[in-house]
C-alpha cells in the first residue's frame, strides 16, 4: 500500500490553491503525494495541449481533491501516497 502520510497542522486551503495555482499537482507535492504530483502534472499538460487550453480545468478537480485530503489531514487522520478524496480519480491514482 505504500507509507502514510499524517499533517495534524495541515491546511486544506492552501493544499487546494496550490492545486489551482500550480497546475494540479503543487497541493499533491505539499502534502506528501508526490508521485501523484507527478501524474496530476502530466495529465494536465497532456489534457490541456490536446484539447486546446479546455483540459485545463481538470485543474479544479484536483484541487477539490487537495481540498478533501487536507481536511482529512487536519483532522489527524493518515492518508496513502497516492489516497483520492474523489472516488472517481482511482482510475487515474491507483494504490
């Protein structure tokens, strides 16, 4: 499964707007996710040069899901390496 991450003192805005800012994957990087970094970054430049700038928005998904996993993090609680708030991101960020 992979090691687990804890944030007690995590902030789930900043998580989110580092997604929006930062292509989608600065708010992964921050968190700890970094392999999950990695591929939001790539997937948003793929889907945004092949659908010319309308990809982009996935952008406020992932950042949604750094939202979702931030507040988690508050709370105390641990997530995985490459853990989605949003189910349906399991298909692009399996465990």
């Amino acid at each position: 499964m992979g090691q687990m991450i804890t944030k007690p003192d995590a902030n789930p805005i900043i998580f989110a707007v580092c997604n929006w800012l930062g292509l989608g994957g600065l708010g992964y990087f921050l968190m700890g996710q970094k392999k999950k970094a990695i591929i939001a970054w790539i997937a948003t430049i793929l889907l945004g040069v092949i659908t010319c700038g309308v990809g982009y928005m996935i952008i406020f998904v992932f950042a949604y899901d750094a939202y979702l996993l931030g507040q988690k993090l508050q709370s105390g609680q641990a997530i995985g390496e490459n853990e989605n708030g949003l189910s349906f991101l399991n298909a692009i960020f399996k465990d």
